[in-house]
C-alpha cells in the first residue's frame, strides 16, 4: 500500500513539473538578513512593520473588524453541502456576501467544486499537493521541494479547476511547519503574496497586525512556535499570523480544531466569545477562524456553536467576513 502511495506522491508532483517547466532545475537565490524594522521606509500598502499597532494609528473604535474564515485540506461534495453552503447566505453589514479562504492540498479534492467556489468570490490557496506524513518530513524539505509543492499545487488547480494562477497567492503549511528561510524563499520566488502559517502566542492582547517579511519581526525574533522561524528579508511577502486561541482548558491553540472548545452549541458560542470578545473590544487586528471542516464532523454542536457566532458577528455593523 506504501508503495502504491508513494507512487502515486511522485506522479503528481511530476505531473505539477509538467505543467510548469518553470520549477524544473530551480536555484535557490539567497535574500540578505532581515534588519530591524525601519516604520519611516516600511509604508502601506506595500510594507508593514510586526507590531500591535493599529495601522495609521487609526483609534481602534474606528477601526472595522475584519474576522477572516478558513477551511484547509480537501474541498468535498460533503463538506459543500453540509457546511460551506450555509455559509454562502450570510452576508456583510454592506450586504456583500462574506467571502471564505480555501487552503487546497491535493487528495479527495473535487475540483469542479474548486472553481464553483472560485467562481463565488471565494479565494482558494495552496496548502501542497501531497500534505504528506510525518511532520518533520516539512521540517527538512529542500527549496525545490517547497516549489514543487507550493506552486505545484497552484498548477493544479489552475489545470483541473480552471483558477487563474495569478489568483492563487496564498499558502499554508502543513501542520504549520516550515523549514524557515527555504519556505519563504520558494514562496516569495514562486509570486505568493502572502502566507499563514506562524502561530502566535505572546502577542495576543493586544494582538499582532499581519506584517512583511521585509524586516525582521517579532515572531522570528521571540515567538517562534514552530521553528525554524525565517530570518531573512522577503519585501512583499506578508505574514497572516495565528494568534492563539485560549481552550476552555487554559491551553493555547493555533487553530480551532486543536482546542478544548465544548460539546454544546452554547458552550461552543461562548468560547468563540470569549476568544473574540478581547480582540474586538481592543485593537481590531483581524481575528481569524482557521479550522479543518472534519471539525464539525466530530459533533454537530461544534457547526451549531459557528453558526450562531457567525449569526452573532452579522449583528455588528464594524464588522467585515472575508476571506484571508
């Protein structure tokens, strides 16, 4: 069965080299070190520093709230029908409709459901082809091996589910490991815009902003969750963090999914509250429901509890839903 896996690994990330000779034969240019963020040449919209501060140190009750929502892995009939549709009723305040972000890897995906989500307004990113096993495999994986998954699996998704790949800038990594530098280097070659795949722990509340790669920031520098943390300069890479979430048995939590959060619709309400509540009553950095939609499949209060958050945040009129 190995054997057959391994194979069929192999296939794919030949058929993504195929797709795009671009990947074939890469090497890694090398980005001097990241210094010291300077806030007088580091300027939106291009460029900004890792800090709590509001941008254009706006005051936080007249800053919106945007709450970005995420669902990584394979996108499936199932999940479609059960799920992600009750979400396409929802709307902003401004009567848009709220917008999801869809980090794909590879396995069990239905791409035409791909590009009918696409087609929606909702973004789809990359989170590899294979998403393979164990953990550490990510941790020593070489520049061309980032490449060929990064932006293999935007090839494939531009080739089966007809997404234009200049649409397709964002990433996630599996299981949020990166190999550091190697990452971003391959992203930052390949043309993402923008990745999301460092927690954060000890800026909370306040929260950090998400910020550029172009100077050195404070979760390479002392936050590092998962190492290898990068520590070289990428300008206009961006950086979506993962602001940890607080389980309801005090432990942090990078994403939903891996957090103590109840078994009842009202206890799991509470805890996305609770959760919100300090972010929303502080600086506004945006607040992130990243999740694996399998989430919703262990009890069905865990989509009961969303929904009614999601209801909740509706009821705000600074608030904004968009995708990443």
């Amino acid at each position: 069965m190995n054997s057959v896996k391994n194979f069929g690994t192999l296939w794919l990330l030949l058929f993504a080299a195929a797709l795009s000779p671009l990947i074939e034969g890469v090497v890694p240019p090398t980005s001097p070190p990241a210094l010291p963020c300077n806030a007088t040449a580091c300027k939106l919209p291009k460029c900004y520093c890792s800090t709590t501060n509001t941008p254009g140190n706006i005051a936080a009750k007249d800053t919106p709230q945007i709450v970005m929502l995420s669902f990584d892995d394979a996108v499936t009939q199932a999940l479609y029908d059960t799920y992600y549709s009750k979400l396409f009723t929802m709307k902003n305040p401004d009567g848009c409709e709220i917008g999801l972000t869809f980090f794909l890897s590879h396995d069990y995906t239905d791409y035409f459901l791909v590009h009918d989500l696409w087609t929606k307004g909702n973004e789809i990113a990359s989170h590899t082809i294979t998403h393979q096993t164990p953990i550490e495999h990510w941790t020593m994986l070489n520049y061309s091996g980032w490449v060929d998954e990064a932006h293999g699996l935007r090839q494939i998704a531009t080739h089966f589910a007809n997404v234009p790949p200049e649409d397709i800038v964002g990433f996630r990594s599996p299981f949020l490991q990166i190999n550091g530098d190697t990452t971003m280097q391959a992203l930052k070659d390949m043309n993402f815009t923008w990745e999301s795949s460092m927690p954060c722990r000890h800026f909370v509340n306040p929260a950090i902003w998400p910020f550029t790669f172009e100077y050195q920031n404070v979760l390479s520098m002392s936050d590092c969750q998962i190492g290898p943390c990068p520590q070289d300069s990428y300008p206009g890479l961006w950086e979506v963090p993962l602001i940890d979430y607080n389980g309801t048995d005090g432990f942090p939590c990078a994403m939903i999914d891996t957090c103590a959060t109840g078994n009842t619709t009202d206890i799991v309400y509470n805890w996305f509250y609770s959760n919100f509540a300090p972010r929303y009553k502080g600086n506004r950095a945006p607040f992130g429901l990243f999740l694996h939609a399998a989430w919703f499949l262990k009890d069905q209060s865990h989509f009961d509890g969303y929904m009614k958050f999601v209801k909740y945040l509706n009821s705000l009129p600074e608030i904004g839903r968009a995708h990443v």
